[in-house]
C-alpha cells in the first residue's frame, strides 16, 4: 500500500502498488483509508507532505469448507 500523510495530518492518495486478489485489495484499502489522522511530517519548522509505502500481509486460517 501506498499513501500520502498531507500538511493537515490527512491520509490521502491510497493504493495497491501490488495487489493479490480484489477483494483482498480492497479490504486493504478500506483498512488504510479508515486509519485517523497522524500528525503531519515537518521539515524546517513547517508542515510538508510525506509518502508512505507499507506492507499489509493477510493470513487465512487454512480451513477448507467440505462443498459436497
């Protein structure tokens, strides 16, 4: 996942830089974009925007359901 902390603190421009299946991707993205606010990068006394890339891993439990 990608994704850009602004000046205000702000989660903004969110993606998958490498998916694995839709509905995984979007779980990620709806867990990224539900994430509050943080506090904004500063460089020189000011607020700046500052870009993220971090990795989310998913386990499955391993059942397998019996379809017969």
């Amino acid at each position: 996942m990608s994704f850009i902390i602004n000046e205000e603190g702000k989660l903004t421009n969110a993606k998958v830089i490498r998916g694995v299946e839709t509905s995984l991707d979007k779980e990620a993205l709806r867990v990224i974009n539900g994430l509050k606010d943080w506090s904004p990068g500063m460089a020189g006394g000011k607020a700046v925007k500052v870009s993220y890339t971090i990795p989310i891993q998913f386990a499955l439990d391993g059942k397998k359901e019996n379809k017969s």
